[in-house]
C-alpha cells in the first residue's frame, strides 16, 4: 500500500513538472511510509523514470484466489486516494487561477 501512494505522488509531481525528491514526496503524502521505500522509490524514478511499477500492481492478483478480492478492494482503495488527493490539487489550483483572475479583471476596472 505504502508503495502505491509514493507512486502516486511521484507521478503527480512529474505530470506537474516538479522536482522529485524525497522532501517533495513527503510532503505530499496523507500517511506515513517507511523511509526506505520512499528512498528507494525516488531513487529508482531518478535513475529511470519508466522502470517504476505500474499504479496498479500485477503481483496483487497472482498471489492465490482468496486473497484476490481483498486485493483488489486494496488496490482501488489505494488509486481512489490518489485521485482525490489529485482532485484536491486541481481544485486548489482551479481556485487561485480564479483569484487571478479576479485580480487581474479588478485591477482593469480600477
């Protein structure tokens, strides 16, 4: 599970095109992950961006037939968190675009 956050922020501060490092992916994180793993996982996209393992992690499924649903139940836990801490970034941001422009169309009127 810890891994599937980190690589959700990983992925989210690159699609913002800002730099990856372990601070930044700290800070973005809801909970806490072992710090090995946020090294490792940092390091790794660093040295190879396309080497980190896909969002959704075959592995989960091949284990055996019982633990499946909880699995898949985990993973889709995992990928809503991600989407809405994505979704609360975009809304922040949609939000002081706004004030932006309302700054910048008060500023005209003026």
């Amino acid at each position: 599970m810890p891994q599937q956050q980190i690589l959700a922020v990983i992925r989210q501060l690159a699609v913002e095109e800002k730099a990856i490092t372990t601070a930044a992916v700290r800070a973005r994180l809801t909970t806490p992950v072992p710090l090995s793993e946020l090294l490792a996982l940092v390091s790794r996209y660093k040295q190879s961006p396309d080497s980190l393992p896909p969002l959704t992690t075959a592995s989960l499924h091949g284990a055996n037939t019982h633990a499946q649903p909880e699995s898949e139940l985990s993973e889709l836990s995992e990928r809503l968190l991600a989407l809405e801490q994505l979704v609360t970034e975009q809304a922040l941001r949609l939000e002081r675009l706004e004030h932006l422009l309302a700054t910048t169309l008060g500023g005209k009127n003026d």
